[in-house]
C-alpha cells in the first residue's frame, strides 16, 4: 500500500487537529509531539472532547521541527533558539519594510515639494521678465 501525504484544507485559523491525526500529518510519534508540548515549542489545547489538539500553524511549526531534528539532527533545545530566531528575524524584517515604505513616501513628499517650488520659482522669473 502507497502512503500518501495529509494535507490541510481547513481555512479556519482555529481549527485544532489532534495529536494522532498531527503525527500522522508530519510524520512524527505523538511521543515527540509531546516531547515538543514539554520544550514549550508548540502549544497545545484542549479540544471540546477532551483530547489535546495543535493548530494549524503548530502543525506547520511541527514539520519545521522535525525537519530540524531529524534531519539536521539538532536537540530541540538547539531547535528552540532557531525557532526563536527566526521569529526574531521576520520581525526585523518587518520593521525594515515599513521603514523602507516610510522612507520611499517621505521621498515622494520631498519629490513633490521640489517640484512645486521649481514651479513657484519659474514663475517668479517669468514675472520679473515682464516687468
């Protein structure tokens, strides 16, 4: 039998998925999600029957990590701090595009302003030529 990947076609941001159906999507033990659930790199809920659930975007986390360890072979404490790096670093990142769009509007305000007093200045000209 051909195993093929579970992919998420839920548009709910709240929707959670159970740590069974979690470790069948990013094809780790629930033992690890759990491990995880301890080293505080995704947060768990609880679910209205009980059952402990990640959301959507624990699950995307989830794969990252496992990427990580099991490929990369770094400890989930290494792990943490990309995690927390990365994050880090989105921010930044944020921050620089607001600041390179607040930059680009003050240019145009400043574009702006040369032009109207070109203008005022050609017409100054223009006035005192006519005098």
């Amino acid at each position: 039998m051909k195993k093929y990947p579970i992919a998420l076609f839920c548009n709910d941001p709240h929707a959670l998925y159970e740590y069974r159906i979690v470790a069948r999507m990013t094809r780790v033990s629930e033992k690890f999600i759990r491990q995880c659930e301890h080293e505080e790199l995704v947060t768990a809920h609880t679910m209205l029957h009980g059952a402990k659930g990640l959301s959507a975007a624990d699950v995307s986390k989830l794969k990252l990590i496992r990427y990580l360890h099991e490929d990369m072979g770094l400890a989930l404490e290494a792990i943490d701090f990309v995690l927390r790096y990365r994050e880090r670093v989105k921010t930044m990142e944020r921050q620089l595009d607001e600041m390179e769009q607040k930059l680009r509007q003050k240019e145009q305000e400043h574009q702006a302003e040369i032009l109207k007093l070109c203008r005022r200045l050609a017409q100054m000209m223009s006035e005192d030529q006519t005098i």
